[in-house]
C-alpha cells in the first residue's frame, strides 16, 4: 500500500489507516522513540502516541511525506517524554547533542523567520553536512552510528557537526540573531 | 538534563522540511525501500565476477589469506551497505534478476548444534599483529578502480575466542501489535554483532545490518509471510573482552506466527580445540583463526583440524552465500557484495593450510584449564570463614567486597552477585577486613602468620611496599605449588601466569595476579576537544594505537601540537605528567625489561645490562617530553594535596599520563577524555606493553586447608567478568556501548599488561636509586652522569636482588 492510499484511508476514517501505517513505518517511529528516549516501554507509548496523533491530524492535514510527518511527531512526543520524565537514567548522548545544537540556534520555537533561516543554510549546505547534521540533531544517530554509515571516522563526523554548528551560528548572527 | 534554551533549539530545528528529513534518515528507517540498493551494488559485482578479473581477485584474496593476515573488523564500518538509499536499480531489468539461490547445505544442514572448539586467547590474544595484514594489498578491484593499499578488504567479523559462556537464549516473536517483527533477546553480556535475514523465496538480503541501539538485547525488523534464512552473530562478553562467539542460523517459516523449521547454532567449547571460530564465513574471517588451529581450504571446503588427533571432525560453514568487499577509504567506491559460490568456483583447487605464525599455544596451556564448575559440590573442609587482608591503600574495598545488594546494575550489584554466588559454591563466609595503609599492612599479617594464627587466609598487596618481607619471611605459601596440587589452575586464562612467572622470586611463586583484580594499569589520557581541530591532519589516535603505529615518537609528534595560550588567556600544555612511576611505566612499554633472571634463576638488573642503549633513548624521549617547553609537571608545580589534576580538568593539557584509580576520579572524563596505551618504544616493537601497578594476591602459610582458598580464589577471578564490565564503565565514567573505541583501549591494555620484579621487590629504597637517576632527576638529565648513575644503581640493586633470592632459592 503507498503513502497515498494510507492517507485516503484516514481521510476516509477507516481505522485500517493505522494498521498500515504501522505496518509500514512502526519500526522507524520506534527507533526513532528509542533513540530519544532508550527505553522499550516509553518507546512503545510513544509510538502509540503517534499513531493517535496522526489520526487527530490527518484530516485536515495532508501530508506530502507521510515518513517524514510521522518521524516530527514521533520525535517532538518522544522528546516532550524525555522532559517530562526525569528520568534517572540519562540519556547522555541526546543530551549533549541538545546541548551542542543549542549553542548554535537560538531558543526561539514559533520564529517561522528563523525556521526558514535554518532551512535555507541547510540547503546550502554540503551534502554530507547537512546529511550528518540532521541525523544528528534531528534524527538522534549517535556519532559512531554516523560514523559507520557514511564511511567516516568517529572524529571526522564530530569535526564535521563542529564545523557545521559553528557555520550555521555565524550564519544566524550574521542574520541578527542572538545565540 | 535539557533546559529550556535547549528543548527550544532542539524544537526548532524540528520544522526543517520533508525532503531535507528523509534525506538524513539512514536506510533502515526509511521503511522497506532500501533493498534495491543492495540488489543493485550486488549485481554490479556479480558482473564484476564474471568477468575475467574475478579469478585474478580470488586468486589475491587466497594469497592474502595464506599470508595469514586480517582486518580487523572492529576497525571498519559496520554494515557494507552505506545510507541513504541513493543508489537504485538502473533497469526494472536489472532489479528483477534474481541473485543465485542458497548452497544447498543449508537446507541440508543437520538440525543440531555443532561444536568447533575454543582456546582461552586472553593473554595471548595481540590485536595489534592483526592489523598489520590489510596493509598490504594493493589491487586493481575488478571495476576498472585501482584499490589503494589499505583499501582492498573483507567485511568479515574477528573472533576472539575466550571462556565458554552460557550460550544466550534466542526467540523469535510475532509481535500481535506491530505484526511482522522478529526480535531477539539475551542475556545483557551478549552482544548482538550482526543479524542478517535472507528472504528465500525472493533471493534478496532483507537486512543486514548491525544497530547501535539494538545490539545489547533485541534487534526487529519487517518480516512479511514467506521463508526466510537468518543468521545472527552474537558475542560474549567478557569484562572489556568481547570473546566467545555463536553463530546462530535458523529456517523460519512465517505465517501468522513464526515457526522454526531449522536451527542450526555453531558454538564453541572448550573440551576439544585448542581454538575455535564460528565465524568461518568469510576468507578473510577465516584467517582471523589465529593461535593454534589450523584450517584448511580443500577444493573450496574448509576444514577444520583437530590439534590433538589430526582429525577433520565435520564442520559446516553456516553463512550467507557472500562476500562483502569494502572499498578504500579514500575512494567514493561503495561497498559491495559477492556472491560466495562464484568465489568457491573461481577458487584454484588445491590446499591452502592457514596457520598464524604469532602466539601458538604452548602444551602447557592445552585444555583442560579447570577441571571444576560453579554449581560442583563445595569441597569438604572444617574451614567456614575466609578471610581476606587487604592494604587500603592500593584496594577500595567497595572494589571487592559489598555487604548489601544493590538494586539498579553496576559494579557493586556484580560484585554482590558474584560474591554471594562464590560463597554460596564453596560454602564460606567470605570476610574482609582493612590491614591498613602500605606501612602497616605487612606488619599485622606478619604477626598474626609468624603467631602461627590462621585468620587470615589472603592477603591482598600493596604494590611495592612490604612485598619482599612478606616473600622471604615465610608468610606467604607457593601458588605454583597450590597450581601442582590442582588447587589452583594457573593455565586458565583469570590467571595472568606471565606476570606471577616474572615477579617469582628463587623459583616460587609468592605473589599471584588473577581476574578478582581490578585492573590498574598507567595510561595516558588525552583530551578530545583539544585534539579536535588536529584528527584530520593527524589522524585518530584511537586508529594509530589500533595500526600499532602509537610510538613515543608519534606521541611527542601529538603533544607538540600544543602549546601557548587559550582564548580565556591560560597556559595551555601539549603533555603533563606527575613524574615518579608515571615516568617509569615508559620503560617496561618500550619493551625494556628491567630485572630479568639468568639460567640459574638468580634475577639481576637486565634493563642496564642488556638493554643498556635503548633504555638510554627511552629516557632521552622521555627527558624531551617533560622538559618541552609546553610540558606541565605537576610534581614540580605541586602546591597542596590534590591538586593533580587540576590542570588536566581544566581542559588545559593534551596529553597527561594518568592511572585508572586516578583517572575514574576525573569528573566527565566521557565527555572530555579518550584513554590510550602507553606507547611503543618504535614501529617495530611487536607489541604494546601496559605496567600493571595495582597490588597482589598472596596466600598465607597458615591455612589449614589450601585447596578450599583456592577453589575460592578460582571461582572469584573465574566469575569476574561482570564485575570487569561494571568496572570499566565506572573506570570511564559512561556505558561501554557508548565509549567503544575506549573500551577497546583498556582491553588492549589489559591483554597487554606487564609487570617486573623492580615493581614487586622495591621495598626499603633498593629500587628507589634507579627510579631517582632515571626520571626523579629529569630536569638534570645528563646523558653521561645518568648512564654512571644507573650503573652504580644497577650493582646495588642487583646484590640486593641475589640476596633475597638465595634466601628462598628451591635448593
């Protein structure tokens, strides 16, 4: 079944929707979750979480790329979790890549200016960079998981995401933000 | 945890566009849609192998296998398939071909295990030799691509074979939610290295894959109704040692549930072999077979030999039909796969005998190592109580000894769970009691043996002090007579009998090294972010200790690379060190021996004698390192207690030599610092060597009853391993998944670990003038008054050495 005919059948409120979806993108919403949140349970629920959410939005949403709606939202309910959590067991991983991307974009949420600043350093991008970029900080991959699948060295992506933030926040500075 | 600023820019970045998310999805996230990719880099090597080049490659790969070398898997991607899906069939055509079908011994494999064999290798296991072997093929690949020297390899997985584990338990689950998904769970010490699922009625690799997140208990995938061949790879881990491997390999048939058709698990043991891997799927895993057997390729079927008999027991190879050929790394080329059948064929018939010219077990090592299990009867004693004197200086007792369990994990839950199961086996109660600082440890032992008491039955050591007392004044008992008895197993691999045979002293064996010791070895620590901006130019250092090229040179190179000010205006330095026994450790690894024994057993000073010129240029490096102008001593800038590291903390030198009872101390060492091996005296030194400077084990001459301490002793060092894992995650301050290039440099220095007699028979000053004219007067460094000094210092202490050597001598 494509993407289309998943998304007709939510328009056409038939629960089948989230059966095929499931089917066809539970694994990536699930390591994604996981990636976050690095517990089965809480990546279950979330992933739950998503199907439900995408029921709520779709209608009136139409998605154009159905993985990649799905994936935002796995992510904003897995990392809205994560807070929400306290956890004990940290994740440390996705707490320092937070932290490194927080000091290269400002703390601004609903800024469609600097939304689309973001996107459009990013296209300009090279290729690899913007590839391990938001597989880093969007995605969650650790570096060793980057590392291994772009053929690099583990050093050589954190050089690489070093060079990357530190671009983008001139980019943003230059562009009068403050980070 | 994340603050505001931080959720805001981690929610921010989470409105780029579609198109740019799924550009950096990997492929196993994209959904189904990466098989193509495969199928396509498959076929083009299927073309590649049948053309003309394909028996000039196979004939190189054989001649690279004969060779007898490796590449040494760790060091290399871990899928052959790169992301990104960006590579799709050419043709409809060329995407429908169907890939050739599986040999038919897997469908004719016997549903039953099959034993191959294993050797402990821990102590003879030098995963630097393996590295060397990659280096030298240079090939044109087939594909009108030259391949640079270290370019032309093998996706293949190195075994390290160790002790027997429980082999894990594997399930397969239809999972009633998200239908179509097999998992597979094990015990935590079990990595899942690889998992491979071959769809039989499609003829396609549906993944093959290793991930990160999955690896410790559970992998999942798409699995759709239809037949499938699945092969996991699994490795037991051992401490820092990822050892013994299984091979597993099943036949599924999927419907509405999953059903078992055929299991297959290709396991080691060690009652037979004197080594053995399952992972025999690849050339050029085959070669990573090392220390001992011997393996055959005859007419494209291996072989494996039986050390003992000669014989050729039946062994079947369990794998996917391929090879994968990983592309150099300096080149675009991705990585690609061939079909194994086409590689038998194009095989030159003949035999190829494989043996690693490296370690090769001595008979003395052959199994069996122990001759008892944790669940035999306790033995009978009148003995209830064991108790142990430790010098609370060198051991924390919360290191070896826990009183209550812990919830949660971590190292005080292994070391109760080992604790209680230890007692348990040879029904003891196992005491420890506090002997107190190096001064006085000796003194209370000496009293309470010399009395004729019998409260305490080991005596954990300081690592120097009070040591040569304790061995000449017969306190402590000959472990390799304990070892003739059978009541201890020195030949087993928890036993570190190397060291104990180069501390002995006139033929006995006072002091023993076993796993129940924590490891503390020195070691040199750098800082990550420092080294950042250098990784391109010069390279990862993890790689160069990998690529056996750490030198003293290379590392002078490092620590030259620093030096000035920072932005905020400090000084910053390129190499600090805290002097003393920090220094000396350079000695023992640059392969100098300092005290060597002659034919007679009497133990003299060979590091002068012998070794005279290198040890010299060691000090000269070592002189040239500390008196850079970019070094820090913190000996010499010392200002109040504990004020070590407070340069080093600061982020403010590079390279910093440290030991692991310092370094776990560091606060976000994870986050900041990569640990290495001392380095090697040059290139051409075979191996590192890592001085082992934490205290010793010695049985006392007044148990009653030998062979239940050591029973006991065995069972503690035997069942150390988790307790080793916990260890070195607290060692590093993070989870050895997420450090592992880390954890491997512990293990390569603890399968490197080395001591000396100078470290053991140190006490009242004797050793202390070749400590002070080598390193303690560094800043004096005169290569002439030095080597006089040395020399005067090595006729001293070698009188002093024959001493007390004639005192215990065997007559």
């Amino acid at each position: 079944m494509t993407d289309q005919e998943i998304i007709d059948l939510y328009f056409a409120r038939d629960e089948q929707a989230l059966f095929e979806t499931q089917k066809r993108y539970g694994a990536s919403c699930m390591r994604t979750a996981m990636r976050i949140l690095d517990s089965r349970p809480d990546a279950e629920e979330c992933v739950n979480d998503t199907w439900l959410k995408a029921w709520n939005s779709i209608p009136p949403e139409r998605p154009n790329v159905l993985a990649a709606f799905l994936c935002r939202i796995a992510r904003n309910l897995a990392i809205t979790r994560y807070r929400a959590l306290h956890r004990l067991k940290r994740n440390r991983d996705l707490e320092l890549s937070i932290t490194e991307l927080s000091e290269c974009i400002p703390a601004k949420e609903e800024d469609d200016t600097l939304q689309h600043l973001i996107d459009s350093f990013l296209r300009g991008a090279g290729e690899l960079d913007r590839r391990l970029f938001l597989g880093r900080y969007f995605h969650n991959y650790t570096v060793r998981r980057l590392a291994a699948a772009y053929g690099l060295s583990e050093n050589a992506v954190s050089l690489r995401l070093f060079k990357t933030r530190e671009k983008l926040r001139a980019y943003l500075e230059k562009e009068g933000y403050s980070i | 945890m994340i603050n505001e600023k931080g959720f805001a820019a981690y929610n921010a970045l989470g409105h780029v566009t579609d198109d740019l998310i799924m550009d950096a999805l990997l492929p196993e996230d994209q959904g189904a849609t990466s098989a193509p990719v495969k199928e396509k880099r498959t076929r083009r090597l299927i073309s590649f192998f049948e053309n003309g080049w394909s028996v000039a490659i196979i004939c190189a790969l054989v001649a690279v296998t004969v060779m007898g070398g490796i590449i040494w898997a760790g060091n290399q991607p871990e899928s052959p398939f790169p992301p990104g899906g960006t590579v799709a069939p050419d043709t409809e055509e060329e995407a429908s071909e169907s890939l050739p079908p599986l040999p038919p011994s897997i469908e004719d494999t016997p549903n039953e295990d099959r034993v191959i064999g294993v050797r402990d290798l821990r102590h003879t296991y030098e995963p630097v030799k393996f590295l060397a072997w990659s280096r030298d093929v240079t090939e044109e690949n087939g594909m009108g691509q030259e391949v640079t020297a270290d370019g032309l390899g093998f996706y293949g997985t190195m075994t390290q074979s160790s002790k027997m584990p429980e082999l894990p338990e594997v399930s397969f689950i239809k999972n009633e939610e998200l239908e179509g998904f097999f998992g597979i769970s094990h015990q935590r010490d079990h990595i899942m290295e690889r998992v491979t699922v071959y769809d039989m009625s499609m003829n396609e690799v549906l993944t093959d894959t290793v991930d990160d997140d999955w690896s410790y208990s559970q992998c999942m995938g798409a699995l759709p109704e239809g037949r499938y061949y699945v092969s996991l790879y699994v490795t037991h881990k051992e401490g820092n040692h990822h050892s013994c491997a299984s091979d597993y390999a099943y036949l599924l048939n999927v419907t509405d549930s999953i059903e078992i058709t055929k299991s297959c698990t290709v396991k080691t043991d060690r009652d037979k072999y004197q080594w053995g891997t399952t992972n025999c799927r690849f050339i050029a895993t085959l070669t990573s077979t090392v220390a001992g057997a011997v393996l055959e390729i005859d007419d494209g079927a291996w072989m494996l030999t039986n050390l003992d008999t000669g014989d050729h027991p039946d062994f079947f190879v369990l794998e996917l039909p391929y090879i994968f050929l990983m592309p150099s790394s300096s080149t675009d080329h991705a990585w690609a796969s061939v079909p194994l059948e086409f590689s038998w064929e194009t095989t030159p018939p003949g035999r190829y005998r494989l043996t690693y010219t490296g370690t090769e077990p001595t008979e003395g090592e052959a199994y069996p190592f122990y001759d008892f299990e944790i669940d035999d009867p306790p033995l009978q004693s009148d003995v209830h109580t064991l108790t142990f004197l430790y010098c609370s200086d060198t051991f924390l007792r919360d290191d070896y000894f826990v009183e209550e369990q812990h919830d949660g994990g971590g190292l005080s839950s292994a070391i109760y769970e080992r604790e209680m199961m230890v007692e348990q086996a040879v029904d003891l109660d196992l005491l420890f009691h506090d002997g107190g600082d190096f001064l006085n440890y000796g003194d209370e032992l000496k009293t309470s043996v010399l009395a004729g008491d019998d409260t305490y039955a080991v005596v954990m050591t300081h690592n120097a002090y009070g040591m040569t007392d304790l061995m000449t004044a017969s306190i402590l008992t000959d472990l390799a007579e304990m070892n003739e008895r059978h009541e201890i197993h020195l030949n087993a691999g928890y036993w570190d009998k190397a060291i104990m045979e180069d501390v002995s002293l006139g033929g006995h064996m006072y002091v023993g090294y076993n796993d129940f010791l924590l490891p503390n070895h020195h070691m040199v620590v750098f800082n990550q972010s420092m080294y950042a901006p250098y990784v391109d130019a010069e390279g990862n250092l993890y790689d160069h200790v990998r690529a056996g090229d750490w030198t003293l040179e290379k590392m002078a190179d490092v620590a030259a690379l620093i030096s000035g000010q920072n932005a905020d205006g400090e000084t910053v330095y390129g190499f600090g060190s805290n002097g003393g026994q920090q220094l000396f450790a350079f000695v023992p690894a640059g392969g100098v021996k300092v005290v060597d024994k002659k034919d007679d057993g009497i133990p003299y000073v060979a590091g002068v004698a012998d070794n005279h010129d290198q040890w010299v240029s060691l000090i000269e490096w070592v002189y040239d390192l500390c008196n850079a102008d970019n070094a820090y001593d913190w000996q010499e800038n010392l200002v109040s207690p504990g004020q070590n590291h407070t340069i080093l903390s600061s982020g403010r030198v590079l390279l910093s030599l440290t030991s692991i009872s310092e370094y776990r101390n560091l606060q976000d060492r994870a986050m900041t610092y990569g640990v290495l091996p001392y380095p090697k005296y040059d290139k051409a030194q075979a191996d590192y060597h890592t001085l082992y400077y934490g205290g010793m084990l010695g049985v006392t001459t007044t148990v009653r009853d030998t062979a239940v301490v050591g029973r006991t002793l065995d069972l503690l060092a035997r069942h150390a391993n988790p307790v080793h894992t916990a260890f070195a995650e607290t060692v590093l301050g993070t989870s050895a998944k997420d450090a592992p290039d880390d954890i491997q440099m512990l293990e390569i220095m603890e399968t490197s670990q080395t001591s000396d007699l100078i470290f053991v028979a140190y006490d009242q000053g004797y050793g202390d003038p070749l400590f002070n004219c080598m390193f303690r007067r560094l800043t004096a460094w005169n290569k002439e008054q030095t080597a006089e000094a040395m020399q005067l210092a090595a006729n001293q202490y070698d009188r002093y050495l024959e001493k007390i050597h004639k005192r215990v001598a065997v007559e």
